[in-house]
C-alpha cells in the first residue's frame, strides 16, 4: 500500500498551459492530501505544486481502476476549460 506523489507530468494529456486543477471529485478509494492535509471538493491545486499532492491507497486493495478522482483546470491565460478530467488509479 504505497503512496503516489502526483507530478505535472501525470497531467500531459491536458491541452494548454495549466495555472491549477480544480478537485470536482475525491478518490473514491483511499484518500488524496495536498500537503499532508486531506484535499476537499472544489479545492485549487496549483499546477507548480502538484508534488505536494498525494493519492494513499486503502489497505491491502490493488487492481487495474481501484480509483478515480476528477478535476477541471485554469489556464495561465484565466480561462478555464469546463470539460471534467478523470484519472483512474491503477495499484500494482
């Protein structure tokens, strides 16, 4: 049951240059931190700190699409883009 430490590299596949990700949606399974402290829904995470954001497994739980948490994103310019993300969470 290891933690992953999310990085800007984790979210290539969006378009744009990202100012921050906007949590919509938590883990379904096992919790989510940002800096140590457990993320909310509608919290900000700003694209230059993704490592502080980190996805803890519950115990003894692996598979492929154990979890997802979703988010929509801010861009630099100030537009954001109202389209939701999903990242499925797949525990080796």
């Amino acid at each position: 049951d290891t933690a992953y430490t999310f990085s800007k590299g984790d979210f290539n596949n969006i378009p744009g240059n990202v100012l921050n990700l906007n949590i919509t949606e938590l883990p379904s399974s096992g919790t989510l931190t940002y800096d140590g402290v457990p993320v909310t829904v509608g919290q900000n995470i700003s694209a230059s700190n993704l490592n502080k954001l980190v996805y803890t497994p519950a115990s003894d739980v692996n598979g492929t699409a154990v979890s997802d948490m979703g988010f929509t994103v801010r861009y630099n310019s100030g537009g954001s883009q109202d389209v939701d993300y999903t990242i499925v969470i797949n525990i080796i």
